[in-house]
C-alpha cells in the first residue's frame, strides 16, 4: 500500500496521495509555487496510519500550484414567496486553485 494522507482545507477533508492533482478552495499562492500545509488530520506510510487529535504534529503536504484560480460551475439558487410577486435568483461561482502534491512528510 502506498502513502496517503488527509488533510483539510476550506472546511473539507481531501485524501490525497503524491503525485494527485486537487482541486482545493483557492489559496493566495503564484503559480509554480510550492505551499505546504500542516492541517493534516491522518498520515500513513504504508504500513502504520497516525492520526491526529485534531492534527497530527510535524506532519506536511507540500503543493506545487499548477492554476492559481479556477472556477467551478456555477451554482443557480432561485426563491420565491407564492402570491407576494416576490422572486430572486442568485447565482455563485466557488474559485478552486489546481495543485499537485509533491511530497507527504
């Protein structure tokens, strides 16, 4: 079995292994630059899984940016008040930034 972790960003968990390419809520970096994060909630190098409470200490992802902002689809959300002639529609657009992950340490 090959190295993984977990970590969290923007409110989610992502798994992640060296060498995937995320889409993560987008982080102030350049592209082609490297970000390590140390919000990791479980790492494991194979054989043994360490588990945070709620991070596990001394434990990093390092990312490489590949696009520093991307947006994703855009999500539509109409109301409506019946018989009041009241109606909005509001649209979002969430931006993600791109990264492959170098290295698990």
């Amino acid at each position: 079995m090959e190295a993984y972790a977990v970590l969290e960003t923007g409110g989610k968990q992502v798994l992640v292994r060296a060498g995937d390419t995320i889409e993560i809520e987008k982080i102030s970096a350049n592209e082609g630059e490297e970000v390590a994060l140390g919000t990791v909630l479980a790492v494991s190098d194979g054989t043994t899984l360490k588990v945070g409470a709620p991070y596990v200490e001394g434990a990093k992802v390092v990312l490489t940016v590949v696009a520093p902002v991307k947006k994703g689809e855009k999500v539509v959300n109409f109301k409506m008040k019946r018989r009041k002639g009241d109606r909005r529609t509001v649209g979002h657009r969430q931006q993600y930034t791109v990264a492959t992950v170098k290295e698990i340490a």
